[in-house]
C-alpha cells in the first residue's frame, strides 16, 4: 500500500503510511510503508515484510469481538445499577411473548440433533476414522449396555433402617438440588410425599425393627430412595445405604406392575421412572419408550373427573411433564412424537409478577420459563431443521431468526435481577461465580435456543467456505453484518454451553447427576466449535471465545466425569476426540 504525504499545521511535510512493515511495527520506528522494502529495512538490511491488509470480513468480525466485549461489560454494570424493585420489567412485558398450541408442536423429523453435526457438516465426517454408524450407534450402545440388568441379592437385600430414614430425611430437606421437572413431579404426587414413603418405615422402628428388607418397599419407595441415594454427598452415608443402582433396579423388577394399577398411580411413578433413566442413568430409548406407551393413560386421566382443583392441577403438571421430556429427548433422537403439541391450559406467560418470596410462586414461574424455551426450540426445529429446509439460505432463515430472537431477547429482560445469568462469555468470566441449579438449568435451555436457532446460518458460512477453498475465485464472497452476528451468536453460546455445564463440576456445590439431554447439547457445540476451529477464514470473528481447544478440553472433561455408566456417552466422546486428534494431524497449532 502507497504512502501519503499530508501536510501538518507548521507548513512541513510528514509521512502518512497506512501499514507499516512488520520489522517497523515490531521496532516500534517510523516506516515509509514502501513496497517490497521500506527505506529503514533498505538502511539496516533487515527482511521487510507486510502482514495481509485487513479484509472486510475480518474487519466486520473484529468490530463484533469488540462489541461484544463491551456489551459484556454494560450488562455487568446492569446487574449492579438496576437493584431496585422499580428497575425491573413489569408484568406487561411478556404480551410480545403470547403462544398458541401450533408453536408448542414437537416436529416428526428434524435434523437438530448434536451427535449428526459430525455427519452433515463438512471436514468433520472424513475426519471420523472410527467403524461407527453415527446414524445409528446411539441405539446399538443402549442395546448393548448392561449395566442396569443382572441384579442379584443375596444377604445384600438387608439393611440398617435408621440410616435410610435419615437419608430420606436428609432428601426431603433438599429437593431444590433436585431438576425441576422432577421436583415438579414429586411436588404435586401425594405417592412421593414425605409423609406417604416414610409412613411404613415410621411405623418399623416403632416396633423395634432395625433391618430395612429391600423387597418388602414399595415401589414409589424404591425410586425415591434412588433419587436420595444419588444425591448423598458424603462417603459414611453411600456406606450406610445401598447405590441407587440397586434401588432402582429392584424398582425395574417391579415396573411391569404398574399396567395393572389405576391410571392416578401408575402415571406419577411411570414419569419418575422416565426422569431417572433420563437424568441418572443415560437411558434416551428407554425413556423415550416408557414415554410413549404413558401417552394413552394421561389423556384417558385428563378426561376423568374434573372439578377439584388439585386434581386439574395433576393434570396439567403430568401433561407439561410429559411434554418436556418427549421435546428434550426428541431434539437428539429421531422418533414420532406422541404428544405433537402442548394442550392449551399448560400454556401460560411466564411472568414477573409471579415471583415472589414464597416457594410456590417462584417454582411455577421457573417451571413455565423451562416450558416457554421449550416452545420457542420446538418452533425453531420446525422451522428451520425439517427436511424441507434442509438447504435453507440465510435470507430465508433470517426472519425466523429474527422473530424468535426477539421473543427469547424479550423474555431475557423481564427475569428478575436475581435469577438473570450471563449471555455472553465475556461477562460469564467476568462474574466467575457458580450458577445455582435453576438458574443454570434456565441458561441452558436458553443458549440451545439460541445456539439451534443460529446454527443453519453458520452452516451456510462453513459450507461455502468449503466451496471457495475447492475452487477458489477472484472474489471472495463478502457476507453482510447480520450473517456474520448470527455466526458469533452461535458459536458463542456454544461455548456457553460448555462453560455452564463445566462450572458445575468446578463448584463446591457440585449436583452428582446430568441429563443426557444436556450432554448432547454438550455434544452439539463441540462438534461446532471443532468445526469452526478447522477454517481459518473464521478465526477473526471468533476471537471473543478464547483458546477454542481449551473450552474443548472443558467438554471433555464434563463427558468424562459424568456420575453414571453409559456405553452411548462413552462412545460419543471416543468419536469426537477421534475427529479431534484427525484435524489436529491436518492442521497442527
């Protein structure tokens, strides 16, 4: 690039270059900016060289990495000004919010799921070396995993009674480190209530008895007693008690039970049975299964007596229950809803005023927040990821994308101060505080919102990016802002993603269990990130996420240490660092 000559205010004339030499800049002198070699290189002999001019892509991206750093900084300063009751949203908020029962429908095939990323997107496929069906090896590892059949009591089938009841005490005191669902579920079953599970044990140590007989519990015991074991922190108290391993597989040997007994049993403890093997054990297709069959009686249920207000409030919980866990599952898995859409009594705005000091209020807006994301991501895979847009354009996607972000950015303002979390890394880091459960299960089904709902643009990019690299041309295609925001939006909540579930296991208050849906999120934004990591080209517009592989070795380090044995987990890990280590050999840094 030439230089120019300018004049200053006393009539001389100094050198104006607009890109100095690398050898200048690194010496810190005035350069002429001269091509091939500037006239100091020339005097002292030195190799003069010039890094590339900026593109406009890389200066769009570089704009964005700053604007994002100092939104970073602006929503910090937020939380610390906006502290007063009358800075928050009111109830008015959420009319821009209002949704109708076709939003809340689950799409029959999508192509969203996490694990698939490593077969649509390019560079990452041929870098699978592994003898894996990535269609199908989810299932074959559920097929093949044992780890939750071939139970076997002997003289193990007794126990003290005493620490039990204190466990189950214990569990009662700390059902908020429960997943809400679940806590939702025990909450409004009188089966699961403290009162109904611990009456039999009362009623043994009354009379003397010290041994607790396993196969004399009752089946919602058995799974509450699952749930209390996996929670227990401490090493004299798993020593105490049997592993929810063996509660839960006696629990399994009496499941075939419940077809027998009436639909108000049988679907809180069905439920409880699909959480379990969701959250604790890994188990998608079972879940999914127990799910499914469910179906007929919660709508045989629904159309039984009305008129008590408790019992109309069972209804809709086990219906938003239901629903939630079919949504989550199907995101990753590919099967036929059974309940394609959500009926409209569960479908509620969440709103501010709901909150309040008292539990009951607090957990029903955080449960309708979990619900209301639910909506927006089931919108985003019909929408977006059906095989009828499955080469959608950034032009065609941008209004959805547009709208739904607009949805979720307005339900983001309307939380309460306290319950509000970081949207960007940034400020994520810059708080460096563990979220509690809630909220942290708030922040990720809000990042997938938006970590899905941008992805198809990011896609495109890589895509063509691929396209230009294979036949280069004598233009390289300039994307306009939008396209390259959205790219940053999702790639930066990928990394949220990791770093939400990874500062649950840096925290003190550490929860022993992880939904698998949670680890296929997990699953998802590695593959981006790996993908991302692999076109130079992108590198300027992502420099807002730090050291890429150190938020990968993050990931996995959350699939390593998940507090349960599963084949399917293990293997998603074996192909991501298989695909890993392959990019690495290609293009080594």
């Amino acid at each position: 690039m030439p230089a120019e000559h300018a004049s200053n205010p006393h009539g001389s004339k100094r050198l104006k270059t607009d890109l100095a030499c690398d050898t200048c800049r690194r010496r810190k002198q005035r350069c002429d900016g001269k091509r091939p070699s500037c006239a100091q290189c020339e005097l002292a002999g030195f190799s003069c060289s010039y890094r590339p001019t900026p593109t406009s892509f890389e200066t769009d991206a570089s704009v964005l990495a700053r604007l994002a750093q100092a939104e970073s900084r602006i929503e910090v300063l937020e939380r610390e000004l906006l502290s007063s009751p009358g800075a928050r949203a009111g109830p008015d908020v959420h009319n821009s919010l209002l949704l109708s029962t076709d939003d809340s429908r689950i799409p029959d095939l999508h192509t969203a799921a996490g694990h698939k990323i490593l077969q649509y997107w390019p560079r990452l496929r041929v870098k699978l070396t592994l003898d894996l069906e990535l269609f199908t090896f989810l299932k074959a590892a559920d097929h093949e995993d044992t780890f939750l059949t071939g139970l076997v009591l002997g003289a193990e089938q007794e126990f003290p009674l005493v620490p039990t009841i204190q466990a189950l005490d214990n569990f009662y005191e700390n059902q908020f480190e429960l997943p809400l669902p679940l806590a939702d579920l025990l909450k409004v079953s009188p089966y699961f209530s403290k009162e109904h599970v611990l009456k039999s044990f009362y009623d043994a140590r009354q009379m003397h008895q010290t041994i607790l007989n396993l196969r004399e519990c009752s089946l919602e015991s058995l799974l509450v007693q699952t749930i209390a074991a996996r929670i227990t922190r401490t090493d004299s108290a798993r020593l105490a008690h049997p592993t929810s391993e063996i509660y839960f597989k006696l629990a399994l040997e009496s499941f075939w039970k419940l077809h027998s007994e009436s639909d108000e049993y049988a679907i809180p403890l069905t439920l409880c049975f699909a959480h379990i093997l969701l959250y604790f054990f890994a188990r998608p297709f079972n879940a999914l299964g127990i799910l499914q069959a469910l179906k007929p009686a919660i709508d045989r249920f629904d159309k039984g007596r009305s008129g008590d207000e408790f019992l109309e409030g069972q209804k809709e919980v086990y219906n938003r229950l239901h629903y939630l866990l079919e949504s989550d599952i199907l995101t990753e898995l590919d099967g036929v809803p059974s309940a394609t859409s959500l009926r409209p009594s569960c479908i509620s705005r969440p709103t501010t005023s709901e909150v309040s000091s008292t539990n009951n209020s607090t957990h029903e807006y955080l449960i309708q927040s979990q619900i209301f994301l639910r909506i927006i991501l089931n919108k985003v895979l019909g929408s977006l990821y059906t095989p009828n847009e499955a080469y959608i354009t950034p032009e065609e996607a941008g209004p959805v994308i547009s709208s739904l972000s607009i949805k979720l950015d307005t339900w983001y303002q309307s939380l309460p101060l306290e319950i509000q979390f970081s949207r960007n890394i940034s400020s994520f880091n810059l708080t460096s505080r563990s979220m509690s459960l809630r909220i942290r299960e708030l922040a990720l089904r809000y990042y997938a919102c938006h970590f899905i709902l941008h992805r198809v643009v990011l896609y495109r990019v890589v895509y063509e990016d691929m396209e230009e690299a294979a036949t280069p041309r004598s233009t390289r295609k300039e994307f306009e802002p939008w396209v390259l925001e959205t790219c940053r939006s999702c790639t930066e909540n990928a990394g949220l993603i990791i770093l939400a579930q990874h500062a649950q296991y840096k925290s003190a208050d550490n929860v022993p269990y992880h939904s698998w849906c949670e680890l296929q999120l997990l699953v998802g934004a590695y593959a981006v990130l790996l993908q991302v990591q692999s076109v130079p080209a992108l590198a300027p517009m992502f420099r807002n996420l730090g050291e890429i592989d150190s938020l990968l070795d993050a990931a996995e380090m959350v699939l390593r240490s998940v507090p349960f044995t599963s084949l399917g987990t293990w293997r998603t890990l074996d192909a991501l660092t298989n695909v890993r280590y392959n990019l690495t050999l290609q293009t080594p840094h």
